[in-house]
C-alpha cells in the first residue's frame, strides 16, 4: 500500500502576490518560490479572510471567519481568548488522522496550531544575520525557524506521513525598516537600481474614502512616520522590502534542498502561501491596516509535488480559508462540519473548478486604540467594501479599473452593480451568522482631526500613545 503523501508548508509574513515573480514581477529575485511555482497549481485571485496577522492565522488554521473565531485583533488593548478545544482545527484534524504534525515558526494564531507540536523555542534562541540593511527578531526568528526545520527533515523517519510547516517572518522586517526611517530623512541607497513606483502611487480620491480609511495614518504607526516621505524613500521602502522577501526566499531554499534529499522527497505535496499582504506604496500606504485592497488582501497561493497537475487558475476567487478542506480532500481525512472554505482537492489533480460567487474578508481593528469594523466582498468583476463608524462604502470595477483608483459607490452609471454587491454582502452576513452591523466603531476624535491627506499628518498615531508592553513583545 502507498504510504500517503507528505505536506509541507511554507507560511511567509505580510506577502502580497504580485511581489512575486510567479505573479509577474519582474524586479524581485525569488528564485527558490520560482522552484515550487513551476511544476504547480498557481491561484491568481486569492483572499485572506483578514489582512491582519493573528485573525487571518487563527482563520485559516480553523477554517472559518474571524467574527466566529472571535480573533478579532492583534491583541494589546483589544486582547483575545484562544480557540475553545470545541473549534476543529487542522492540526487536531490531521493529527487524529494518524499524521505526525510538526511546526517552526511564527505561530501567533491564538491556539488555532492545536494538534500540532510546535517548536516554543523560537523567542530565545536567535542566530544572529549580519546585513547592511536594518534588520531585528522578524530576519533572526526565520534563520532559527530554518535551522530547525532543516533539522528535522534530516533526522525524521518515523513510520507516519508528516505535515510540517515552516512558517516565516519575513518580509515582515519592512515594519521595523520604517521605525528605522520614520519622518523626514535621507533614506538608504541600496546601490542597485530603485523599483520603480506603482501605478496607483498617487491618490487623488481620498476624501471619496470611507473615514476609516482617510485617517489610517491616525489608527496606525507605521503609516504616520510616513507622512513626511518623499517618493524616493518609498522607493527605499520598495527595494527594502524586496530584500526582506529575497531573505525568506533564501531560507525557503535551505529547507527545499534538505527535503530533496529525502527519499520521499517526491511523496510531498508543498504549499506556498501568505497570511495577508503588504501595501507596498500602492496610494502613499506602507504595510497594512483598515483598508481591503488588493495589495494587502490578495496573497499567493500554490501547491506543487506529488499529484499536482500544473495549472494556472484565474477569474475564480479562492480564499485561504479553502486552505483546511483542501488539505483534507488531499489526504483523505474527513472534512469537518462548519468550515467555511472550500475543497479544492480535485481541482489540484486536474479536475474540474470549483465554482463560487465571491470571497469575504473583515476587519476590526489592529490593536484596540481605534476599532474600525468593516467588511469586503469581493467577485470576479467588483469589489465592494462597508464600514460601521460612518456606513461608508466603496465599490470599484476591477475591469476597468484594477487598481482601484476611483471608488464609484456613489456614481449613478454604478447604482445596479452597487445593490447586486449589497445584496452579497447581506447574504454573507445572514450565511455566516455576521453580527456586523451590531458593531461598534472607537476612534477619538484626536484622530479624525487633520485636513485629509496621508501626508498632512504631524505627530504621533494612536498606538504611539501608549508603551509596547515588554510581555507583549516576548509572546508575539
């Protein structure tokens, strides 16, 4: 009897997918993501369920929205419980389904790892990395998240298939490159030539912006130590973050070549993806936070090895919460009730799509210093946004305009597509039991204060106002 596959799974940090040369990037240098990109089923338009780390991981380990996992923030102000053992899990799932579950890494998924051992060694031992660029714990975790995945493919010969996840920082890095950077400064020459600007660099719709978003440099630090950027640094900021990116790349190659070297290298089913995305100066916007475009809301997803037929899949949503029962179609395990992804087994192997309507992403907010609750939906033609503090909306036509530079929910040539959107949105709150619009919006009015415009803030954001607790660092 065949031995079942194995699985291994690369998770990369604030990783948006057309950073990617497998999405078409022609300045990044990703040549180990190249490798598991081209034997392999690539999805072009898939959605995290929240473009925040700790919702989105707790999400897609379970399986289901971050209103019912109730992982609503990345804690601090706004703490959270962890996932009751009642919640099926994929770890618990594969675990009792005779599979040896191993995980190094980033963990921050608010006990959703269950069923998994997971390395608790990561916030201690720290192989230092030295680089011209600024570097802290995000590059020095991954090194040691590498060293011990490699260490474990080396010596594990137990009689059951594993599923192990390597689950990397980087190029989550990019946060602290801003602290280093904030306000007005000379920026870093990395000596190679800038990227270039996106095409949706400049904003001129703004103040057409539900409040939430107009004011993200209030809710958020990152944002607000950006306000005085010249073009140029955010050029630094791009060639910044395409280096983080080729640093996880670099670790992801160590930890292909020692499963290459295992006997069952070919029995192994790899898995590329990302937890959400990064704004990557797209509207003057650096990281993520409040807003659910494509840059921080759409991530890579790929599979390659055993049983892959290559495919590209384009113009059919996918979310990662089909994560869980893809996984579990692949390896024969029952798929749990409740889960609200779906199985794209079948597909993987060349069989026919998977149909759906629309994918749905939330949001709530970062930290507790200001709470933003809001809602995307997202389908092949039109996305379309909504949220609590002001009943803003925002609805652009992907065909024509891509980028989302003119939200056109209030343009009358728009009225049917905006009541069909409407009409989704509804329907997803009523599906999932979404007690959105019971929610409650925060935001003093010190941060809805300034004339509107990233750039016109002064000061600091929200966040700032209070210390980062110590504990809070050690446990993130």
């Amino acid at each position: 009897m065949e031995k079942r596959a194995n699985i291994l799974i690369f998770v990369t940090d604030q990783l948006t997918w057309r950073a990617l040369p497998a999405y078409g990037n022609t300045y990044a240098k990703t040549p180990n993501i190249d490798r598991i990109a081209k034997n392999a089923v690539i999805y072009d338009d898939c959605y995290t369920p929240c473009p925040l780390c700790q919702p989105a991981r707790a999400s897609f380990w379970s399986g289901i929205y971050p209103h019912e996992t109730k992982v609503l923030s990345n804690g601090r102000k706004f703490p959270v419980e962890d996932l009751p053992d009642t919640v099926p899990t994929l770890g618990s799932v594969f675990a009792e389904g005779g599979y040896e579950t191993v995980h190094f890494g980033k963990k921050h998924d608010a006990g959703a790892l269950r069923g998994f051992w997971c390395d608790e060694e990561l916030q201690t031992k720290i192989d230092p990395v030295s680089d011209a660029w600024p570097l802290n714990m995000d590059t020095f975790h991954d090194r040691y998240t590498t060293d011990r995945s490699v260490e474990w493919l080396k010596n594990y010969n137990g009689e059951k298939p594993y599923i192990m996840v390597a689950d990397l920082v980087n190029p989550h890095n990019i946060c602290g490159f801003i602290g280093e950077f904030a306000g007005e400064n000379p920026g870093i020459d990395p000596g190679v030539p800038l990227p270039p600007l996106p095409d949706n660099f400049e904003f001129d719709d703004i103040e057409n912006r539900p409040i939430g978003v107009q004011y993200i440099c209030c809710s958020h630090n990152r944002q607000a130590q950006v306000a005085q950027w010249t073009p140029r640094n955010f050029q630094y900021y791009l060639a910044a973050y395409y280096h983080y990116l080729e640093r996880a790349d670099a670790e992801i190659g160590r930890i292909l070549d020692t499963l290459e070297q295992r006997e069952d290298a070919d029995n192994t089913l790899i898995v590329f993806m990302a937890d959400h995305g990064d704004s990557m100066a797209a509207r003057h916007r650096v990281t993520k936070q409040v807003d659910f475009y494509e840059e921080v809301s759409r991530v890579p997803f790929i599979f390659s090895g055993k049983g892959i037929q290559p495919r590209r899949v384009s113009g059919r949503m996918t979310s990662l919460l089909d994560l869980f029962p893809t996984l579990c179609g692949y390896a024969g395990l029952p798929i749990p009730d409740g889960l609200r992804g779906l199985d794209l087994s079948k597909e993987l192997s060349g069989g026919e799509l998977v149909q759906r309507d629309y994918v749905a992403s939330e949001w709530h907010t970062e930290w507790g210093f200001t709470i933003s609750p809001g809602r995307m939906i997202r389908t092949n033609d039109y996305k379309y946004t909504r949220y609590i503090e002001d009943g803003g909306e925002e609805l652009f036509d992907l065909n024509k305009d891509p980028l989302e530079k003119k939200n056109v929910a209030k343009d009358p040539a728009y009225a049917d597509a905006l009541e069909e959107m409407r009409a989704l949105y509804r329907r997803q709150l009523a599906e999932t039991d979404d007690p959105f619009e019971t929610m409650q919006w925060l935001a003093d009015k010190r941060w809805r204060s300034h004339p509107v415009g990233y750039e016109k803030h002064r000061g600091i954001a929200a966040p700032q106002t209070e210390p980062i607790p110590a504990e809070w660092l050690k446990n993130k």
